[in-house]
C-alpha cells in the first residue's frame, strides 16, 4: 500500500481526466479510513500537485447541486515525473 | 504564477470547455457562475498560500526567541559562564549545535505526536523509504544541521551582518526553483526578493558597530553558506510537499534534523573539544528549567518547517519562500516580546530601523505576489 498522496497522484496517470469525486470513488476502499481522506484535503492536495506542474486543469462546471468541480489531467510531463518517483 | 494568470487560466479552461461543448468535444457548458466560482477557489488558494507562508516566518521567529530563552536557563547558564571549564571552541561550536539538537529532537517528537493524533504516521513510514522520501531525507540534512551550524559560525563571526546574507536563501530557491522545477521567475519577482534582501541588510546593519568582527569575511562565507543550503531545502522540499503531504514532509524533516544534529555533529563537536558530549545532551534534556522552552522550541520549528514547505508548495518558491524570509524580521520582534517584555531581559529592544525594514519587506512581498500595475488595471476595469 502507498501513501495516500502517492495514490492520488498515481491515479491520474492512469485515467483521462478526475475531479475530486473521481478521487474518492477510485480510492475509497483502500483510503476510505484514513484521517486526510477527505474533500478538502484532496482538493489541496490537487491544487498543490497543479501549482508544481504535476497535473493541469483539463476543465471546471458547477454540478446539479451549484457546487464547483474542478477536473484534472496528468500531462505527458507530469505523468513522467510522477512514474519517476512514484513506483508501483 | 500571478494571481491574473490564474484568472486567467480559468477563463481559457472555461473557453476550452465551451468551445468543445459547441463542437461536441464534451457534454458540460461553462457558466459565467462557474467562471466565478473558479477564479474565487484560484485567489482563495493562492491567499491560504501566502498567509501559511508568512506564518511560517512568525513561527520561526518563536523558535528563534524560544530557543534563545532555553539557551539562557539552568545548566546552559553554567555552561555560557566563565567558569564552565569548555573551551572557546566548545562554547562556540558545541554549545550551539547542542542546542539545536535539543531544539530539532523536540520538534521531531512533536512532529511524530501530531502525525499520530492526525492519522498520518502510517503514510510517514510509507513515505520516508521511498525516493521522494530519500530526496527529502537529504534536503533536510543539508537544511537541517549543514545551514543551521554555518548560520550560527557565521553568527558568532560576523555578528548579525550574516542575517541578511542567509536571507538571500530565497534568491538561491527562486533561481533553482526555476532550473529545476521550471518554477516562474521573471524580472519583476528578483525585484522584489532584491527589496526583501535590502530590508534583511537594514536589521543586519544594526549590528554594525565601530568594532568590524577580524573574522567578517569567512562569517559573511558562511552566511552565504547557510543561505545555499537553505535555498535548496526550501526548494526542494517545497516541490516534494506537491507529492508528500506537509505534515509527512515536517516529520521527515524534523527526524532527520534530530538525529543527525544529536547523534554526528554533537559527538563530533564533542570529540574535538575534548569533553563529554552524551553527557551534556543528558543534562540538556533533564534539565527541568530549560527544557520547557525547547519544547516550545521545538513547537515553533515544527510550524516553521511545516507552513515554510507547504507555502513553497502552494505559491512557488519565489513568493513562499520570501514570505518566509520574514523570519529576519519576526526574529528580532519575537526575542524583543520573549525576551525582553516578558522577561524583561536587557538588549532586545527593537530598533527603529528594523520597523521600517519590515515595511519595506512587506512592499518586497507584494511586489513578487503580483504586478501593482494589475491594480490599476482592476480598477479601470470595473470603472469601464
């Protein structure tokens, strides 16, 4: 098992493109008990992960319920970069 | 990258969206609502990011005062006294590896409690033998006990002449942040770390006294030094929080700070001056005086640690880590509240100077974060 941060970052180089809810549906089986698995840590952590060029915005909408999501893509850089550091 | 840019950025996103929405790319259309939404999430984060930023420099401005304080209480006052029996070299050398060994293991103790309490040290045992761990591992030594023992050389050297000099990390971040990570760094943002760096001279030049140090030179070295080291720990580390979570990251780092102070450099310092280190590191630690102020030390260096990684992290390393480098202002403030209001201990009054440093510091700030002009800009706009 790696670090939740690992997990979420490695993720996005296997999918097209995520928002935060993708996030919690993909991992939630094996993460859904940790303390940081939560929206607003996940947010934080892809918006840090898009301020140091791992990821990038791909596109935003606001969902049924007004709420804003915000979807993410591993560009071909940064899905290098993570694989390089981020084994498994 | 600017707080325009990422407006910016929200908008072309948007466009993209939209424009694929119209040519069947994709089913979702962008709402003027959600263009708000977006550019509030972007400036909220960008905010979060420059006040962890700053609180970083306060923190580091209590561990400073705090340390300072536990340094002057109990044994360390028999061991600073004329009597102690160490020689110039132990007192210089030893003493104040000694205290930051102090210092650092109780940060990392408090750095293991807290990722406890928040259900993080799972993934801090996950994290540390992996490559970015090791990566952090080694930015925390050269961070941790390399600058650390240069900057306190230094110090005893060259006087706080050297605290201006160490606060050119941020220039040696910024300029390797965009080597390394590709970071932004244009002409306006080395204006403002050079305004920052002018302000940390003018509290240095405090220290300038009819009495210039014999030493000047190599303490202005290892000055600048520390200021290397620093800069490509906060570089650094700041790129490894994008993929180990801060409160990881401050573990990490605080670990090895500890262990590394504790267990090399205070035992060599220790074999070189000819006395009984372990014992000292004993006596530093049970005694019951001082060792209160280094836990709040090491309190304080954990915030310090923390906020300066995630700071970089959020902002880049040119704005984070001169929000950081407030520190040389904080500093001075810290040790004059600790020290001398509440302790009322002689010789940390602020000087005046030091005031309007920190103004000008602030204006250093501003001028990295964003292009004044874009206030200009924002006004016509909503005039128009």
């Amino acid at each position: 098992m790696m670090a939740l941060n690992y997990a979420i970052l490695k993720m996005f180089t296997k999918i097209e493109e995520g928002s935060v809810d993708t996030v919690i549906e993909s991992l939630k089986d094996h993460y859904g008990t940790f303390k940081a698995f939560n929206k607003k840590e996940i947010i934080n952590a892809l918006m840090t992960a898009e301020a140091n060029g791992l990821l990038e915005e791909s596109r935003f909408e606001l969902d049924a319920s007004n709420e804003l999501k915000v979807y993410y893509r591993a560009h071909e850089e940064g899905a290098a970069t993570i694989n390089k550091y981020i084994k498994g | 990258m600017g707080q325009a840019s990422v407006a910016d950025n929200a908008i072309i996103a948007g466009r993209r969206t939209s424009e694929g929405a119209m040519s069947g790319g994709t089913t979702s259309t962008v709402t003027p609502a959600a263009i708000v939404a977006k550019k509030a999430l972007a400036s909220s984060f960008r905010r979060r990011g420059i006040m962890v930023a700053l609180f970083s420099g306060l923190c580091y401005g209590f561990y400073t005062a705090f340390m300072t304080l536990g340094m002057s209480k109990g044994v360390w006052l028999q061991w600073y006294g004329e009597n102690s029996g160490l020689s110039s070299f132990a007192v210089l050398y030893l003493l104040g590896a000694l205290g930051a060994a102090t210092t650092d293991t109780c940060s990392a103790l408090w750095a293991i409690g807290i990722a406890n309490v928040r259900g993080r040290f799972g993934d801090f045992t996950r994290c540390i033998k992996t490559k970015p761990g090791m990566v952090m591992v080694t930015a925390a030594i050269i961070g941790g006990p390399m600058a650390s023992t240069a900057y306190v050389v230094g110090l005893q050297m060259a006087g706080s002449l050297v605290v201006p000099i160490a606060a050119l990390c941020p220039a040696v971040g910024a300029i390797l942040g965009r080597v390394w990570f590709k970071q932004e760094l244009n002409s306006r943002m080395m204006m403002g770390i050079v305004i920052c760096f002018i302000a940390s001279f003018m509290i240095g030049s405090t220290g300038l006294g009819d009495n210039v140090p014999d030493n000047l030179m190599l303490g202005l070295f290892f000055g600048f030094v520390a200021a290397v080291c620093w800069g490509i720990e906060g570089c650094v580390c700041g790129y490894g929080t994008s993929m180990i979570d801060p409160e990881i990251g401050i573990t990490i780092r605080q670990v090895t700070a500890g262990i590394s102070n504790l267990f090399i450099l205070v035992p060599v310092f220790g074999m070189i001056a000819h006395v009984n280190a372990f014992g000292m590191v004993v006596q530093s630690f049970t005694d019951p005086e001082a060792i209160i102020w280094f836990a709040l030390a090491g309190l304080s260096a954990y915030g310090a640690f923390m906020y300066w990684y995630k700071g970089n992290a959020m902002c880049g390393a040119p704005l984070g880590m001169s929000c950081n480098g407030t520190f040389s202002f904080w500093g001075p403030f810290c040790c004059w509240i600790v020290l001398g209001v509440v302790f009322g201990i002689d010789g940390w009054v602020i000087p005046p100077i030091a005031w309007v440093a920190a103004v000008v510091m602030v204006i250093g700030i501003f001028i990295i974060a964003m292009n004044p002009m874009d206030l200009f800009r924002k006004s016509n706009e909503e005039v128009a």
